[in-house]
C-alpha cells in the first residue's frame, strides 16, 4: 500500500515530517497526502502545503457550506516557506478557529468611505436630508476615518476627531456630523461587520443642550393671532402676488398642534392618506414617518375642519398634497410667523412637544401618546417631552400637610 492511500485512513507514524515528505511518491496525482493534518502536495516544479481541518460546528469556507462534522483542506503556500514546527503550530491554530466556530481566514473589512458610501446608496430612497448627510460624509468624516476599516476605529481616534471639529466649527454642527458616523457604525453593528460602535464610549461634544421648550396656552393664543394678521396681509396684496398660495399657514400650524406630527411628515401628506372610517371619525395614514414605519393619527374635530377648509384652497390642477405648498416655502413661512410672534426660541416642533404634554396632563397613558407620535417605545417621550410633569407633581406633594 503507497503512502498516499495509507495517509488517507490512520497515517503511518514518522519521526520527523522530512521522512513523511522523502516517502511521498512522485505519481502523486491530484490531491495531497497527509500525516496528522499535515499534507504536501508534490506539482511540476515545486511543492506546496496544506492542513486539514475538522469543521465541529461546520460553517462556511470560501463561499462553501461545510456541514457538522466535516472538514476542509486549507493550502499554506509553498513546502520551502514552512518548517514542521511552524507547520504544527499552525495546524492547531486554525482546528482551534474551527472548534470555538470562528472563521479559518481572517474576514477583510471595509473601509469607513467604502462602507459610507454603499450605505449612502441604499439609504437615498428614505433618507432626510441626503445632501447634507452627503456633505457630512465627504468633507467632515472621510477625511478623518475614510482609509481606516470600520473595525480599526477607535475611540481614541473619534476623541481626536470631535475636538478637531469642536475647535472650529458649532456644538450643534459636530453634533449633526456625529449623527452621521453614528448611524454608518449603527449599520455596521446591525449586519455583523464590527462588533461595537466606538460612539458609545466616546466624549459627549459640550455645549450641546437638549431643548425642552413647551408652548404655554398664552403663547398659542399669540401664535395664531400672528398667523391671522399675516394671512390677513397676503389677502389685501394678493394683487401684488397673485401667484402665491395663500390661507394655509393657520391650518398648517394648528393641525401641527392638534396632530403632532412633525413638518415633514405634514407636509407630504395627500388626500390619499386620509381615512372616513364613519360619521364622527377619520384618520390620517402617516407614511414619510422618520422611523420609516406608518402610523395612523386620528383626526380632532379642528383636523376634521381644517380638512373641509383645504378642499377649498386654490391649488395647482393635479396637486393632491393637502397643505399644497414646497418646504422651502413653508421655512420662510414659519421663520416671518416666530418673528412676527416675538417668540423667537419657538420652533414648529416644540407644538409636537406640547401637544405630548398636554396629552399626559390629562391622564392618557404614554403607551399611547408615544404611538400618536410615531415612537416605538416610551423612553423617547420620558426623555424629551412632558419631562417637567413629574417634577410639578412631585412639588405638589412636597407642599401638602402630613397627614396627622
């Protein structure tokens, strides 16, 4: 029986791997002869080495599946780069790989601008604000991570990069630059190719402030009699512009208040999105939500008449947006309506935090008005709506009498 055929089975023992190798023969064919693992493979012009492997948890090996309990031949390169030790060494690495189920090669990662970039392309159909999250990638965040893979950025390096940033640039404006590397490395995680985003551990970008503003009913009565007197404008010099839109910033403002949605998810919203479910109810399917999922928001009876107002608004032949105006347009709307209002910390969001509030105030559980605006869970709205709530309760306690 040759060498070959007895390496197949239980190999005949060998002193030393040159005695396996010298007792080869030199017809060998096609595949290499082993002993314990160890397999040469004699060619035309030189000889090469492998190592088989057992697979315990089977897996994957070069784009093949290997079952449980298999095994795969995996070639070291050429006979004259190794010597038995080394050969030994690292037979046992790579069956240690294989019983702990991790890979036999080592896995190539992405660089940050290649990763960036496919993201960027698969993100583009429902992504907000791609322009700017582009700028963000291109002349923020490649320049400093773009050549480094995604699993060799540290927090070190994220550190160095937020100071940089911070010494010439906003709080507010790292802090969006921040949110863009954030959701790349988010990505990664989520599909397996880094196993933690250095962004958790990384140095919070001072001056950065969460804004916790509320409209109080005095400042609501001021916004609308704002909207009122600049309506009221553009009516008496409709004739100086007759191709503007006009009588829809009130109903705009007030449904942002009654609904809570965000701009733009008011702004594209259609007469598609609005569901008669019967006499007294209809509900408005939000589909451009920021979580990508749908939800459905029930009208008030002041969304109820604001729908009968906008079926009457002049409106281009074929628009069947509901507020039928670009968001350009609605920015320098809200921007005239705040200053007008002198309220100049007011944004339109602040109506979502306070339409939140008032639903709290009046005991509708957070369940709920977390799904009104379109949160999964609970923590969004504890952490940046109704915050105050708890604490007014808690000095309302503190001031009443112990009981005797």
């Amino acid at each position: 029986m040759s060498v070959a055929k007895r390496t197949m089975g239980r190999p005949r023992r060998f002193a030393k791997f040159e005695e396996f190798e010298a007792a080869l023969p030199r017809d060998m064919k096609k595949r290499a002869s082993y002993c314990d693992g160890i397999g040469i493979f004699k060619g035309a012009s030189s000889s090469t080495v492998w190592v088989k492997i057992r697979m315990p948890r089977g897996g994957t090996y070069r784009g093949r599946s290997i079952p449980v309990g298999g095994s795969v031949e995996h070639k070291l390169g050429k006979r004259s780069s190794w010597d038995w030790p080394q050969l030994v060494a690292e037979r046992d690495r790579l069956q240690g790989l294989a019983d702990r189920g991790e890979p036999l090669e080592a896995v190539v990662v992405e660089t940050f601008s290649q990763y960036a970039s496919s993201w960027l392309a698969r993100k583009k159909p429902t992504l907000k604000g791609y322009g700017v999250t582009k700028g963000h990638i291109n002349s923020a965040l490649n320049a400093a991570f773009g050549k480094k893979a995604l699993n060799a950025i540290t927090v070190t390096d994220l550190n160095r990069w937020i100071g940089i940033q911070s010494e010439k640039l906003k709080p507010a404006t790292v802090q969006r630059q921040l949110a863009t590397f954030n959701a790349i490395m988010n990505d990664a995680v989520r599909s397996g190719v880094i196993e933690r985003n250095p962004t958790e551990r990384a140095d919070r970008i001072k001056g950065i402030e969460p804004r916790q503003r509320f409209v109080t009913e005095e400042e609501w009565q001021k916004i609308l009699k704002a909207t009122e007197k600049i309506e009221q404008d553009q009516e008496e010099n409709k004739e100086r512009t007759p191709q503007q839109i006009r009588g829809w910033l009130r109903h705009y403002v007030v449904w942002a208040y009654n609904s809570g949605m965000r701009r733009g998810e008011i702004i594209n919203l259609t007469w598609d999105h609005v569901r008669k479910i019967d006499d007294e109810t209809t509900v408005i399917e939000v589909g451009n939500t920021k979580t990508g999922k749908p939800r459905f928001v029930t009208c008030t009876a002041e969304m109820e008449a604001i729908l009968t107002a906008l079926r009457k608004l002049d409106r281009a032949e074929g628009d069947n947006r509901l507020f039928p105006v670009s968001m350009t347009t609605l920015k320098r709307a809200l921007t005239r309506l705040w200053k007008a209002t002198g309220l100049q910390d007011v944004r339109l969001h602040d109506l979502r935090r306070t339409h939140a509030t008032i639903l709290i105030q009046r005991n509708i559980d957070a369940r709920t008005v977390a799904g009104r605006l379109g949160h999964s869970g609970t923590a969004m709205l504890a952490k940046h709506y109704a915050v105050d709530l708890g604490d007014m309760a808690a000095a309302k306690v503190f001031s009443q009498p112990f009981a005797k």
